[in-house]
C-alpha cells in the first residue's frame, strides 16, 4: 500500500479552520517560509503525486509514504 503525505496546501477549507483572515494569511506566510522550496503547496501538487501512483509509471512502487510537502518534513 502507497500514502501521500501532504503538508502545507493552499485550499479553501485550510483558509477556513477557525482563525480569523489576519491570522489565516499570517500562518500561511509563516508556512511557506519554512518551507525549503519557499512556497506551500497547491491542489494540483497533491494530485500530480495521486496520478503518479495511480498510473501505471508506479506499477513496481510499493510500500511508500510519498511525502509532498516542499522539503518540510526533512528539515
């Protein structure tokens, strides 16, 4: 069995998780800059990582936690 890892993602319900709009830009901000690649990520990031694994280029991948997180989680 393969699992995406997500980290920060720009979505509408992450903009929404009871904090007021300040608050909300002010983490994302924070995010993004402690995240290597400097940015958080979008939706479309997470889903090129699920159609990856969902086609047949990762027919002999198995048994993987695909980490899609900018470089986050290896800091």
């Amino acid at each position: 069995m393969n699992a995406l890892g997500p980290g920060h993602i720009n979505t509408a319900i992450g903009k929404t998780a009871g904090l007021s709009q300040e608050e909300n830009d002010a983490y994302f901000e924070r995010t993004a800059l402690d995240t290597p690649l400097g940015r958080n990520g979008e939706a479309d990031d997470i889903a090129a990582a699920a159609l990856y694994l969902a086609s047949d280029e990762s027919a002999f991948v198995t048994g993987i936690e695909l980490l899609v997180d900018g470089g986050y989680a290896q800091m």
